[in-house]
C-alpha cells in the first residue's frame, strides 16, 4: 500500500471510532421526526392543499425557494 492509501484508511477509521464514541456516550443522538407533533402535521397539510391547488411546474418552483426551515404553509 501506498502512503496516501494509509493514510486515508487511518482517517476513515479515526472518524468511525469517534462516531461510535459519540453514539455510545449519548452526545450523538437520531431522533426521528414524531409525526404526531402537531407543527409536522400542520406542514403536511399545507403540503397537500398546494399539491392540490396547483401544477408540478408550480410545485418546483416552490421547492427550489423553500428552505428547510420554512413550512409549506408559508406558500399558501
């Protein structure tokens, strides 16, 4: 193996050790998103109205705008 090949398998391992370090300790954590939280629900209503008010081409056109952080609601 080659120096670069080396080194690039110590970094990836380096990084899976500290990923599995941080899952374990609690500092890295998945939570998923509870459908039943009621500011997801209202977004997926407001998602489906504008699905059915209007066009793909309008559709994307929204999406490419939208940011996570926005709602569809914002759109209405």
């Amino acid at each position: 193996m080659n120096k670069n090949t080396k080194t690039t398998i110590i970094i990836l391992s380096s990084l899976v050790a500290l990923i599995g370090i941080g899952i374990a300790t609690g500092f890295i954590t998945f939570n998923p998103i509870d459908k039943s939280k009621s500011s997801y629900a209202k977004d997926q209503q407001c998602f489906e109205e504008l699905k059915a008010k209007l066009t793909s081409e309008e559709m994307m056109e929204i999406m490419k705008k939208k940011t996570i952080t926005q709602s569809h609601c914002d759109f209405l």
